[in-house]
C-alpha cells in the first residue's frame, strides 16, 4: 500500500450561517480557519445551507397552487384552445 496519498481525515465544524448552527462532522476538507468549541480547537467551514435551513428539510418550502397554474395557461393559451374547438 503506498504511503501518503490519502486526505488528512479529522474531526471538522461546519457553521450553518443561514440558521446559526454548528455541527460537527468528519471531514477531509482543507481550512485555514479554526473555531473553539466546548473547549477543544477544530477546523472552522462556514455553509450557506444545511439540514438545518434548507426549506425541504424544514417543511416551508413553498408550495404550488394548481388553481394558479391553470388560470395562467388559460390566459396565456386559451385563445389557441378556443379557435381549435370551434373548427
């Protein structure tokens, strides 16, 4: 097996910046920044969005009305329905 080709595995913290939150999670990814955190010093990656923050995970993701996308096709193709039926 060859020596020195796999990532430095450790212990990292990611912070949901959207929602405040911090987890920490096993990771090979490479950070300059550390954080402390409950007394020990870790490797510190913000995110944008986590289990924690995005809509589906959270159940406020928006939902579609069907009454609304029917009334919007009928605007805007309703005249070409029309003038095939009455041919």
């Amino acid at each position: 097996m060859k020596a020195n080709i796999h990532p430095h595995y450790r212990t990292v913290v990611f912070h949901d910046t959207s929602a405040n939150e911090y987890f920490k999670v096993g990771s090979t990814i490479k950070t300059d920044r550390e954080i402390e955190l409950e007394g020990v010093t870790y490797p510190y990656v913000t995110i944008d969005v986590s289990s924690k923050s995005h809509p589906y995970y959270t159940g406020k993701q928006r939902s579609v009305s069907a009454e609304g996308s029917v009334a919007r096709f009928t605007q805007r193709f309703g005249r070409f329905v029309d003038v095939k039926r009455g041919a």
